[in-house]
C-alpha cells in the first residue's frame, strides 16, 4: 500500500462549491456574536459546512457531542 491516497473528484468539487459559493455572516445577537468569537467561525467555515452538508449531515449529532464533551473537558 502506498504512502498517496486519491482523491475522488467529489470531494474536490465541494471544496471547489465552498470557494464558489457567496456568504455573509451577519449576526445581530451578541451571545451569538460571542459563541461565533469564541469558536472562531468565519463565513469561509460556514461554506465549508454547506459544501459538505450531505456528507456531514448523518454524523452532525455526534460531532455535536464530541464537541461539547471537549469544551467540557477544558472547563473542569
């Protein structure tokens, strides 16, 4: 087995949608502000999240959790 993995073109074409896809991220809430600050989201983020959407979507409750239980971890 080789040190090189191929790249489906599928993939490509959703980093490919991120960089094409048009974005604001307006938010006018502080505390949202704040927990945008917090985790340093930018609108690039946002894209990227979009872009991946379908192949993200089936494992979004348990990135969820592993992300809280970090956040936690460091506040103990």
């Amino acid at each position: 087995m080789g040190i090189f993995i191929k790249v489906k073109p599928i993939k490509a074409n959703r980093f490919q949608k991120a960089n094409e896809t048009d974005g604001i991220l307006d938010v006018s809430s502080e505390q949202v502000k704040l927990q945008v600050n917090i985790i340093d989201l930018t609108e690039y983020d946002l894209k990227l999240i979009h872009a991946f959407r379908e192949a993200i979507e089936p494992q979004a409750e348990e990135v969820v959790d592993a992300f809280y239980q970090t956040i936690l971890q460091k506040w103990k």
